[in-house]
C-alpha cells in the first residue's frame, strides 16, 4: 500500500468527510495540478522501494554512501544504479574494481557500455544540440571530438568478441564504437565488421534524399527525457504550434509558438503552462467544441503502483493559453498511463476518451477507463457499463471503424498478452462494446496504429513490436539489430500489420516486408511522408538501458504494399532513444516535416529532440482542415477520400482518416495530402458521428482548404505570418449544445 503525501492526505479526508454527511463547506476548491503535481515529485524522489525511473539520482547518491562491493553481483548492481543517477565516471571506477584479467563478460559488457555512454556526453549531448550527432551513419560531424571514452569501449568489446565470437550485443556495439571513432568501416576487425552501417557510396541511394534535422536552428531541440509530442494550430493564427513533454515529474511541459515559417520561440509562460510537469504522452482535440484545439497528459506509466500521478485535461482558450481543468472535469483519477485516444464513441457530435491504463503492485491491473462526454465540461467513466473491461497492461490504443458500421471502434495494444479489438455496438444513445476476434500477435507490443495501408477505404492495423525483456543490459536488443543487419534469422517477434478484409483482419507482415522488423518500438506515427499517396512510417525505438543503443526507422510504403527501410540513407537513424512522434507541415510549404522526442527514462538518460525538414515540396501537395457541424468540431474519426487525376490520365483515390496517428506522438489534425504529378478532381468526407457526407470540388493542387461539414465549397486558407490570430468565424453547431 502506498503511503499518502500530505496533500493527497487532505484530499482523501475532504471525501470521507463529504461521505460522511458533514456538508459541503467541507468540500475545499479542487486541489491545484501544480500542487499536486510537486508534492508527487517530491516524495518520490525518497521513496524507497520505487522504480529507478523515479528517483534515479537519489538511488545513484546512495549508492556512494555504501563500502564498495565485493561480489560481481554487487558491483554490476551498483554500477547499474550509478548509470542511472548520471554518475558514469563513478559507474566506470566501480567496474574497473579488481584484477581486469578475472573480469566476468558481465563486468566486461557493463564496463563497455558505460565508456560508451561516457563518450555520449561528452561528445554529442554536450555539443550544443549540433544537428549531425547521434545520427547513424556518423558523418565528419557527428565523430567524437574526444576518442579515448570510445576508444576504450571499442577494446572492451573486442574483448568479449574474442572470448565467443558469438555475442552479437558486442559486435553491434562494436561497430557502434567505430562509427564514434571515425574509421567505419576499416577500423573494425573484419571478422567483428557488420557491413552496410557506413554512409552510402555516391548513387547507392537511387536518389533518395538525405533529410536534416533542423531542431537546433528552428529553437525546438530541447534536451529532455521521453515524452510526448503534439504539432497543430494551437493559437488560430493558421500555423502549426508545437507542445512536447518530458516524463520527470520536474520536467516542463513546454510550448513553441511557430513564426508561419517553421520557426520557433518558447512560450511556456504566457500559454499558462508554468508548474505543470511530466508526461510520457500527448493527445489532443476540441472536447468543448468551441473551435480550438485542447490537450490530455498521460503520467505514471512503467512505475507500477508508483504511478498513481493524476493525467492533465488543458484546456485551450483559443489563443494558446492553457487552463488545467482536469479535477473540475471528473478527469482526476490516479492510475499508470501511457495511452488514450479521443473518438465520438456515441455519436452525439462530442469527443470522448479512452484512457488505457497499467499495472500495479504484484501486477495487479488497473482498470481502464471510458469517459464519456457529458457536453458541460465534465466527463463520466462509462466503461463497465459499456462492456469494456479492459484490465490489462496497456501500452497502446487507437480508434477506427474496423467494421465499416461509421462506428469508432477500439484497438488496444497489451504488453506480454494477445492485443485486443472492441467493436462498437451503441445504438440510441446507449454506449455498448463487445469484444471481436483479431489477430493477437506480436506477444509483446508497445504502440498501435491506424491507417489505410493498401489505400482500399478500409484503415488496417498495426501493432509495434517491443521485447519484453528490454530492461536490463545485455538483453539482445543490441544483438537484435546485428542479426537483421547481418540477414540472420531473427531472435524476437516481429511488428505485425494486419489488413482489413471488410469484417475481419489478415495477418500481411510478410507480405508488407516487415518479416524482420524486429527492432523494440516505442514511439510511431504515420504519414505520407514523400508524397506518392502511399503512407510511411518513422519508428521512434529503444529500451531503458544505455545498451540500447538502436537507431530509430524511416520506413517508406509504395505500390506494392512492402515497406523499404529507408533509414540510413535518409540520415534519421538517431541512436539515442524515441519516444512522441509528430507530423506536420510546420513551415507553410504544404508538406509534412517530422518531430520526434528523444531520451530514456531514467533521470540522466536526456537527449535533444528532433525536428526533420522534409525535401519533397516538389511532389504537390494539398492541406485540408476539417471542421464538424453536426460531427465533434475537430471532425476527430472523419473518412477523407481525395480523389486524384493522375498526369497520364489514370485514375486513383487517397484514403485518409482525420486523426492523431499512431497511439505514441500526436499528429497535426489537418492532413497534408501529397499528389505526386496529380491533380485533385473532388474530395469527399464522411462525418463522424453524424454520418453525413460532403463532396468539395473546388480544391486545387498547392492549396489550403478549411472543409466544413454541410457546405460544398472549400474554404482557401491564407498563411498568417504575424503574431495576430486569424481565427474562423463558424455559425451554430446543430449537434453542440449543452
């Protein structure tokens, strides 16, 4: 059982005491967030017995306290607690104890990892967010300036190579040690070599651009821990504004003002978001239909009973300042979470929410929850009675009408247990689930997505694979990218993509190419990122150990349904750990650039975000922004087909759905279409909720478009590039009042 903090203590006794009928002079204001929010920091920094993810540095100072260890389990625990704490040279002396000759390959590994780790912040978190670092393959400069932490890494893991050639986790790692160097390939012994690392030969790219990351010079390349992202127009002022979290319960949420050209400036303060920290996730949405777009924080995932962190509901004032509503909401449950998502699951033109919880002490589960919207500011928690029992460890959850019934139906992805498909049953205002047979794999999965894969009107499914034994060094996370390097048969479960067949779902990993896409997912978006109508995907990778050091995944789609990883040649292989991806056209020219968040989970563990410009304006491109009348005002679920007359005068549609993405990072909620050679001849939208359908005629190749439900003339939408906010001015909403 959890021992209370002092403010959590005054709140359980308002509610005993409201219990008990002794009125409501004794119901105090609903406690303030910031509060709330620091009393939790505060005892989890002492609190023994809670996960290192909490009190990193604590554990890490206390562990200096103690004798020095004796015992090899002692010296690769407390070495492990120093890594965590950010004391890595003390980590290093620990390891070094003793005679280097009677070194266990533990001892050897860890030493390993902590030089490499040591060189890490030496070279590339300290090197002033230079935009190249960490950036597999490592270009000139991306090498680190200070050899010897690399250098003394490289011998170690030879070392272990030597003793059983065998160790894949110590040949990546390896050749992860001579990328640091500089001498890539020909440094590395050849028998250790994993080829096809290094920068492509001159032509070996088929004229695939090298994407740069632009976050250092666009004010946006914040050194954070994991977190959330969520890119779109939070001011009105027609650009794309930018908020990313970082999950220390210290750590700010921040907000980025964008200038109409993709740059940006701070504005944490006057968006009124001072004292409100942490978050692993983000999700948005107008979930007051006042036409501005509001925002959910997701807090206390992997912390087990640790967890019990309230979520944040912000909302916005229209103009980019933010109000924490969360309490007054009915939205101030304490539970572990990483995932939610906002669909109008009774069709009454309002957003709900899903909030997909963990587990707790003994693994026992927290309930998830389904709010219901109660159209005055408040929300209700429907979900036992809609049917949807959804007790389990929820890492990801995404809505979409898997039937084709204009109901949003739910997918959850579940770690260590077979993934989950809740089909929508309400009818007349009754909410009702009923659970639906789908395809369980992978065993272990992270996030999930949505998206029409085959572009045949039906979204299919995704499911990110995440190996379960992804805590600790030495896990074969490392080994896991040397065996698909090296074409070696892999040793964990693969993402799995399952395609809508009009009722149920086949299993088409293979046949989309991801057969070997092994690598451990935690953060993933989708888009169509060069503009060929086909959706890509960047996969945001990783584990809580500095072992695992895997790069991130640019994965392009095309005609014939296989994704080709596109990683290394585009440049966007960061090594250091992903979390929130985003995209969105934050520079005015139509298409979309692509924002991931970076850095682990442990204290020390930071890393500068990543912002990529994209290079494919040339392919055309529309936007178009949704609003509902009848359906929710952010039009969240609404089904978009664009319908293109190619240059040779064949004929295609482009399916797209009005959503957030993939489960882990929140994309812009306008969709940035691209046409390739094409021209747009009508656009057709089906409202969500309402049912109701729109057909736009109007819209032309390199155009801005507001689409609002019950019209047929598409809106143009010029680009505001000064401070003052060009909001819209809508008549009433039909299916919007209280």
């Amino acid at each position: 059982m959890l021992l209370l903090t002092g403010g959590a203590r005054r709140r359980v006794l308002a509610i005993l005491l409201v219990g008990l009928g002794m009125g409501s002079a004794c119901t105090p204001e609903p406690p303030s967030m910031p509060e709330v929010l620091a009393e939790k920091h505060e005892w989890l920094a002492e609190a023994r017995g809670a996960p290192a993810f909490t009190n990193g540095r604590a554990r890490a100072l206390r562990e200096m306290d103690r004798p020095p260890p004796t015992t090899l389990r002692d010296i690769v625990r407390g070495s492990s607690r120093l890594l965590q704490g950010g004391l890595t040279q003390e980590a290093i002396d620990m390891l070094s104890l003793g005679d280097s000759t009677a070194w266990e390959p533990a001892q050897i590994s860890r030493l390993g990892v902590a030089y490499l780790r040591l060189g890490e912040q030496a070279n590339c978190l300290a090197a002033g967010h230079a935009a190249e670092v960490c950036i597999l393959p490592f270009r000139a400069a991306a090498v680190h300036a200070d050899p010897e932490p690399a250098r003394r890494a490289a011998a170690l893991f030879e070392t272990l190579l030597d003793r059983d050639s065998t160790d894949l986790d110590a040949r990546w790692l390896l050749n992860i040690a001579h990328q640091a160097l500089g001498d890539y390939p020909d440094g590395v012994p050849a028998r250790y070599r994993i080829p096809g690392l290094g920068v492509p030969p001159e032509g070996a790219a088929d004229g695939f651009p090298r994407l740069e990351n632009v976050a250092p010079e666009r004010g946006v390349a914040t050194m954070a821990l994991s977190g959330g992202a969520a890119l779109d127009d939070f001011d009105g002022d027609g650009d794309l504004d930018l908020i990313a979290s970082s999950w220390g319960l210290a750590d700010p949420i921040r907000y980025y003002e964008n200038d109409g050209r993709g740059h940006f400036t701070e504005r944490t303060q006057e968006a009124g978001l001072d004292g409100l920290t942490g978050g692993l996730n983000l999700i948005h949405g107008d979930v007051d239909n006042d036409g501005d777009l509001d925002v959910f924080v997701l807090r206390g995932a992997w912390t087990r009973q640790w967890g019990e962190i309230p979520n944040s509901l912000l909302r916005n004032d229209g103009q980019g300042r933010f109000t924490d509503d969360t309490f007054a909401a009915g939205l101030g449950s304490e539970r572990p979470t990483g995932a939610a998502a906002f669909a109008d699951v009774d069709g009454d033109g309002w957003l709900d929410l899903f909030v997909g919880n963990e587990v707790g002490e003994r693994r026992t589960h927290y309930a998830s929850e389904l709010y219901l919207n109660n159209r005055d500011g408040t929300f209700r928690d429907a979900a036992r009675e809609a049917g949807l029992t959804v007790d389990a460890f929820v890492k990801g959850a995404v809505w979409t009408d898997a039937d084709a019934d204009g109901r949003p139906d739910l997918y959850v992805s579940v770690m260590s247990a077979a993934n989950r498909l809740y089909l929508n049953r309400s009818t007349d205002g009754r909410v009702r689930f009923e659970a639906a047979p789908v395809a369980a794999g992978p065993e272990a999965s992270f996030s999930a997505a949505a998206f029409d894969w085959d572009q045949d009107g039906r979204d299919d499914l995704m499911a990110l694979a995440y190996p379960s034994r992804g805590f600790s060094e030495g896990d074969g996370l490392a080994g896991g990218a040397a065996r698909e390097a090296l074409g070696m048969p892999p040793r964990h479960e693969p993402t799995h993509l399952f395609r809508n067949l009009g009722g149920s779902f086949g299993d088409v990993t293979e046949v989309a190419g991801l057969g070997r896409f092994t690598a451990p997912v935690m953060g993933v978006n989708v888009e169509d990122f060069d503009g060929d109508g086909w959706v890509d995907l960047y996969a945001a990778t990783g584990a809580p150990n500095f072992a695992a050091l895997v790069p991130n995944r640019l994965l392009m789609g095309g005609p014939d349904g296989r994704f080709v990883d596109r990683t290394y040649v585009s440049g966007t292989g960061h090594l250091q750990k992903g979390h929130g991806v985003s995209f969105g056209d934050v520079d005015g020219d139509l298409d979309p650039e692509l924002y991931v968040v970076a850095g682990g989970a442990f204290e020390s563990d930071t890393a500068a975000n990543l912002l990529f410009d994209n290079p494919w304006q040339d392919r055309g491109w529309v936007v178009l922004r949704l609003e509902g009348q009848q359906a929710n005002r952010s039009a969240i679920g609404a089904r978009v087909a664009v319908r293109v007359l190619d240059s040779d005068g064949s004929r295609r549609t482009l399916w797209r759905t009005v959503g957030m993405g993939g489960s882990f990072g929140s994309n812009s909620l306008q969709l940035e279409v691209g046409l390739g050679g094409g021209t747009v001849e009508a656009v057709e939208v089906t409202w969500p909720g309402s049912g109701t359908e729109s057909t736009f005629g109007d819209v032309e190749r390199g155009g801005r478009y507001r689409l609002v439900e019950g019209t047929t003339a598409a809106q143009p939408i010029p680009l505001t590039l000064d401070a003052t906010p060009a909001r819209p001015t809508m008549g009433g909403h039909e299916g919007h009042g209280a």
